[in-house]
C-alpha cells in the first residue's frame, strides 16, 4: 500500500510503519521529512512530484519505478 500525499508531518510516522509500503509526495526534496523517514524504515519514496496526490485516486493501480521517480497508470 501506497501513502500518497502533499506532504508528510511527524504525525505522520506510526501511520507510515504500520501501514504502509512506499510514500509519494507532492512537496519535498531530498532533504524533507517524508525523504527522511522512507530512508529510516527504510521503504521507498518519490518526492517532489507536484500533483500525484490530485492524479492518483484511492484504488488506483499504478506501476512505481522508485529508482526512476516514475509513476505510470494502470
């Protein structure tokens, strides 16, 4: 399961450990708080990508390639 949102707070984290597999961030860079979680729990994580969680709906389907930063609808 995928968290995708504009971005994460540390209220956030237990949510992030128990239930989730991977983040996805409208806002942030390499340096910002998702970023540094995923790297912690570690899980994998796109941040930065200005609209995914308008573009992306709950249920959807898609195709992650973390090491590309792509998302590709299903």
């Amino acid at each position: 399961c995928v968290l995708v949102t504009g971005m994460t707070t540390p209220d956030f984290v237990p949510l992030i450990r128990k239930h989730f597999d991977a983040l996805i961030t409208d806002e942030g860079g390499i340096l910002c708080h998702a970023a540094i979680v995923a790297r912690e729990i570690p899980i994998p994580c796109i941040v930065g990508t200005g609209s995914a969680s308008d573009s992306l709906k709950n249920g959807m389907k898609v195709l992650i390639d973390f090491d590309q930063g792509e998302i590709i609808k299903h």
